[in-house]
C-alpha cells in the first residue's frame, strides 16, 4: 500500500533478477543500501502501528491490539474496493463492529473518518494512473466515478490542479 516500499521492494527483485545476468554487475553496496531502505520502511510503519495502538481507547492492550487488526481488515478492504461506492455500513461490517463504534475507533487510529481514507487511496491511485499516462476518462471509470467531470473535480478540490494541469507538470 505505501509506494516507496513497493518501489524498493520492486528495486530489490530487479537487482536479484538481474545478479543471474552474467551481463550485469551489481554491487553489494546496492543490495544493502535497498536492504536498508525496505527495514527502514518496515520499522516506520510498525512505530505508526503503535501510535495507533495507543490512541485506541480500551482499558487493555490485548484488546487494542484487536481492534487495531480489526480496523486494518478495514484498511485492506478500503484499498480493495476503491473503484466503488464508499458504505460506512459495508466497512464497518468487515471489521466486525458496529458503524458508530467503527467510525469512532478509525478516526483515533487515523485521523481521519474512513470515507477520507478512502479518498485518499482514490486521489493516490489517480495520481498513479495520471503518470502512466492514462487518459482521465479511463482513470474515473477505473476508480468508480459516474462521469469524467465528477472525477476531474475530485482531483482538483484535492490538488488545486485539473488532472491535465498536473500530468502536464509532471
């Protein structure tokens, strides 16, 4: 889900794939400094995971620490189902809670409330898609948007950018 870690992780099979080239010489010194990168990721997501351990209001750890994957199902069904309508209710049934509850322990961890999370992951995957050079007709029938227009101010309440300002300034 985090880009920079795809990237190095990506980086990191390139370079194990390309070391069976004999045509290639890599370095140990690229391995490692990937190696780094990818455990540097790693320890910043876990010292975020127990940021979010501590605002969730419960008296034990134990239950914290279950809420907290409950809300990460939550998380992973967000980022699966970015090309369809947001539903609070459908969300807070995969974490099996209820929507107010849900909603109250999503917005401790995150900072945010779930339908701006979601929007979150619709503006990156947008930003993604615009790099790769895909028109914004595709990219709003990729991410669930009725019309080109719905999806063009989406991008530009969130960017101050028209997606075509921002793919010709990329």
């Amino acid at each position: 889900k985090n880009e920079s870690f795809r990237k190095a992780v990506a980086q990191l099979a390139l370079f194990y794939n390309n070391q069976e080239n004999a045509d290639m010489e890599f370095y140990p010194e690229q391995e490692e400094s990937l190696l780094l990168q990818i455990s540097d990721q790693i320890l910043g997501e876990v010292a975020k995971d127990h940021h979010r351990e501590k605002e969730i209001s419960a008296c034990k750890t134990s239950t914290k620490r279950e809420l907290l994957k409950r809300l990460f199902l939550a998380v992973d069904y967000l980022h699966s189902t970015s090309d369809l309508p947001f539903s609070l209710e459908d969300t807070a049934k995969v974490s099996m809670l209820s929507k107010y509850h849900f909603l109250r322990l999503f917005k401790q961890a995150f900072d945010q409330t779930p339908g701006q999370y979601w929007n979150q992951i619709r503006l990156e995957k947008s930003i993604e898609l615009l790099k790769k050079g895909y028109s914004v007709k595709e990219i709003s029938r990729k991410l669930g948007f009725e019309h080109s227009n719905a999806f063009t101010k989406f991008f530009k309440q969130k960017t101050a950018k028209s997606p075509t300002d921002f793919t010709q300034s990329n």
